[in-house]
C-alpha cells in the first residue's frame, strides 16, 4: 500500500508539474503579442505625429516664381526661382533660381526656412554681375538674410540692400 501511495505522489506531482510549464509558456507567447501591440499602437502614434510635425505652419511655397533684380539706376531684370520643399520638414525649402540680361546676370542658391507669414530666413549665397556695379565685378552675399513682405505675402525683399559698390539693390521673389 505504501508503495502504491508513493507511486501516485510521484505521478501527480510529475503531472502537476508538466501543466505548469505549459501554463508559463502560454503565459510568455500572451506577453509578446502584448508587447507587439503596444508597439504597434505607438508606431502609429509616432507616424502621426511625425505627419503632422512636417506640415508646414504657413502656405506652401513649392514651385518656380518670379525672381527681379532693380537698383537705381538700372532697368528690372526678371527671372525665376524655384522652391523645393524638404520632405519631412515644416516650412523648409531648398531654394535655386537665377537672373540674366546680356552681361548682367544675379544667382541664388540656398536654403529657405519660413519663419512668419511675413518673413523668410534664406541661408546660402546671392552673387551678382551687374554691368553698372562696378563694370559688372561680381558681388556676393553669404549667410543668412531675410526677405521680408509687407503685401501680405505676394513680393519678398531681401533686407540686405546695400551691394558691394555701396548702392541699394531690389532683390524680390513674386508669389
């Protein structure tokens, strides 16, 4: 009888035993798809809010637009200017455009940030030949400089005006 007692604790105990790891397996497979479903609901919890980090905050900008040059004592000279927006960002634009007119000729090449709906930070280079500045020796602007509108948004001035002979120049992009 004893032997036949024994032999049942061990038995149950063997089985009791085998269902509990069972039971803990079951237990991690139910905490991983836990863990892959928070993950997925935060996944798309960032990719919206990524979505709408990138919207710009003003207008659109994106597209080629008239580029004019005009000093005192010159004729306006037009050309054109591209904005490119930089994808996943707010407001941010890479900006390239040019001017020329026989030997007068003015170039931009940068990166444009807007900051207001007034104001545009452009970072780069603004080089130009005019034949009347200086029998047209080249001038360039590096840095960062502001264009400004004061009609509401359709022309954008730089406010860096003074070229290198000491003259105002008029550097505006047409919306």
């Amino acid at each position: 009888m004893k032997k036949t007692l024994i032999i049942a604790i061990v038995g149950i105990l063997t089985f009791s035993c085998s269902k509990k790891e069972a039971e803990k397996n079951t237990e991690k497979t139910d905490s991983t798809n836990t863990v892959d479903s928070i993950n997925t609901a935060r996944t798309k919890i960032n990719d919206s809010i990524k979505a709408l980090n990138s919207k710009n905050r003003f207008r659109d900008f994106s597209g080629s637009h008239q580029f004019v040059y005009q000093n005192d004592s010159s004729p306006k000279y037009s050309g054109s200017i591209n904005f490119t927006k930089i994808d996943g960002e707010r407001d941010n634009y890479t900006l390239s455009g040019n001017i020329k007119s026989g030997k007068n000729s003015v170039t931009l090449k940068g990166f444009a940030q807007v900051v207001s709906a007034k104001h545009i930070n452009f970072t780069g280079e603004i080089t130009q030949s005019i034949v009347d500045n200086d029998n047209g020796k080249p001038y360039t602007r590096k840095g960062t400089k502001t264009f400004m509108s004061k009609d509401d948004g359709k022309t954008y001035r730089l406010q860096d005006m003074v070229n290198g002979s000491g003259f105002v120049d008029y550097i505006d992009i047409h919306f």
